[in-house]
C-alpha cells in the first residue's frame, strides 16, 4: 500500500494555509502526458441560473499545453446550455508580471480577491466579477501527493474564496444582468486521475455569515481507500480554519437509470479541527445537472483536454450536481450555532 500525503507543509508538518503568490496563480506546465490545469468558475444567480466556466490546458490534446474552453448555462427553467471548444497553444498568452490569462479573444485577470471573466463562446457569454473580501489560500503547499516517490501529484487552491459575482451573462440572445454567490478553484495534476481517485464529493456553502468548502476524493485500494480532502470555513476576513480531518457519508443510495450509478439522495459532510468541528446534512435528492461523462467528451472539440474529471475511456464516469438549501452546524469554544444558506454538492464517479 503506498503512501498519501495530504496538503502537507514542505518541512511535511500538517499544513496551514497561506495567502495565494502569484506563481500559485499563474500555470504549472509539465511534461506529462496526463498534465492538466483548470481554472473552473461557478456562479450562482439570484435570477435562478448558474453558470460556469472551464478554462483548461493539457497535454492529452493533440500539442502539448493546449487550451479549451468549456462554458455552460443552466436556465431558471432547468435547460442546459453548453459549448466548448479546442484552440491551438499559440492562442494562450499569459502576463508576466501580474495575473492575465487570454485564449485568443477570451481572458481571465485579476488578483487573488477579484477576478474577471470575458468570455463568448457558441451564443453563450460570461461577463463577470467573481469578487471576495477574504483573500485565496492554499492549504500547506497546496498539493497532496500520492507514493513514497512523490511522483504523482496533485493541487489546487482557491482565488476570492467568499466571492460574490456581478455582472451579466449571455444566452438564448439575451444579455441578463447577474448578481449572486460563486465559487472558483485552480487545480493541476501529472497523472491519469484514475490512479488516485475514485469518487468525488464536493460541497459549496454560502450564507451571509460563512462559506464553506469541502473538496474530497476517494482513493483506490492502492492508497488505501482514504478519502483525501479538506473543509475550510471562511468569513469576510479570511480563513477561520482548514482541515483535512473530514469524512463524508452516503445514505439513500437508489441506482440512477441514466447513469446506472448508485447515486445518494442524502449526503452528511463532517469536519473538525482547530478546537471546532461542524457538518452540514444535505438533501441531494434535488438534482440539477447530470451527465454522462464519455458522451459528453465524444461530441466535440475540447474532447481529450476536457479529461480533468476522468483522464480514461475504461469505464462509465457520471457526474451529478444538486443545488439547494442547506444548514451549517458548528460547534466551539464559543458554543454551538445554526447557519442557514445555499449549497451545490457534487458527486462524481470517476469509473
């Protein structure tokens, strides 16, 4: 059984969070054939739509560090819109000196508490501000890595970590101003994903008080089934505390006809750490969007570089995403409190 460690501190401590650089920010090419980066954007609108954006470069194209975007809106009525598309690596370009990311007449810039989309792309388009009080962080060195070599490596951090989002968005050849909630991380890996992950489950909670992320997967018999991950509580100031101390459970598991997967209508998250621990039990029955994975990647451009879920054709990947109310319950020195908000959780099962 080979080793995991998890968002370790490079003397290999357990790690604390630390405020984004602009090299976290900025890509991590390698040479690897699996190599993957995404920059994923969500937005949640008070208007009832979501919106999302995956700007992603990889090797697994036909260059090596090509981009693709793929942007998605889901209409209050449940519709969803998608487009995605390939471009060549010369239509890349990235500042030097500050963070200005462009794919041909695309671009993502800002800071690490603000940043800016302008994208169109197939009649959709995104023009927003994803903008947060609280700075980006990472948890230790931002990676975990995978075998006592430490050659397979996954990490990801996370810009404007409280963000609220303006702006408008574009579709169906409308423009419709946008206000709401959204979530942004920036994640990269050198290995086909199969080999350290099994299934995901993440969670996204916004209130006026608190947002909380969990972000965790599930590893294969190899690494010992854990179920590698972190939960970070965050207010307008910043980080309250991160911990990698997290178990997810699964209950009213029923198989799911279009994905032939046993999918949960209801999901516990718990974490402790720092002297606090806190859950959130939600309803995932709801379901908003899903998808066979494959059939999505077979229909077109953006097919190979948009492996960042799957990385394989072995299997039958699905992905599911259910947004609702939800209660954040905490309890410190200071006692135990309620926390009504909304949150999106995701499930995805990589085979």
């Amino acid at each position: 059984m080979e080793p995991v460690l998890i968002f370790p501190e490079k003397d290999g401590l357990v790690g604390m969070t630390h405020a984004l650089t602009l090299e976290d920010m900025k890509l991590h090419p390698h040479q690897s054939f699996w190599y993957t980066e995404s920059y994923f954007f969500i937005a949640y609108l008070d208007s009832g739509e979501i919106a999302y954006l995956n700007l992603l470069i990889s090797n697994m194209g036909l260059k090596k560090n090509q981009p693709a975007l793929t942007l998605t809106v889901i209409t209050p009525e449940g519709k969803r819109l998608t487009t995605e598309k390939d471009f060549a690596p010369e239509d890349l370009k990235m500042a030097a000196d500050h963070f200005s990311l462009s794919i041909a007449d695309n671009e993502l810039k800002g800071t690490d508490q603000k940043l800016s989309l302008r994208v169109k792309q197939g009649g959709l388009g995104l023009e927003l501000d994803f903008a947060s009080p609280a700075p980006g962080f990472k948890l230790g060195e931002g990676t975990v890595y995978f075998g006592s070599k430490k050659e397979i490596a996954y990490s990801i951090n996370y810009p404007a970590p409280r963000s609220r989002v303006s702006g408008s968005i574009a579709y169906n050849g409308k423009s419709v101003a946008a206000k709401g909630w959204g979530y942004v991380d920036h994640c990269w890996y050198n290995a086909n994903t199969t080999d350290f992950e099994q299934v995901w489950h993440n969670l996204k909670f916004f209130s006026p008080v608190n947002t909380l992320i969990i972000t965790s997967f599930s590893t294969p018999e190899k690494y010992g089934n854990k179920l590698v991950g972190l939960a970070a509580l965050v207010n307008d100031s910043g980080v309250i505390f991160a911990t990698t101390d997290l178990k997810v459970s699964e209950f009213n598991r029923q198989l799911d006809p279009a994905g032939q997967k046993n999918y949960p209508r209801r999901v516990l998250y718990e974490f402790a750490g720092a002297g606090q621990s806190g859950k959130i039990d939600f309803n995932s029955s709801k379901i908003t969007e899903k998808m066979d994975v494959l059939e999505k990647l077979s229909k077109g451009a953006g097919s190979r570089a948009l492996k960042w879920t799957i990385n394989t054709f072995v299997a039958k990947p699905y992905y599911y995403r259910s947004v609702g109310p939800a209660e954040l319950e905490l309890d410190s020195k200071a006692g135990p409190a309620k926390i009504k908000g909304r949150a999106s959780c995701e499930i995805i099962f990589v085979k």
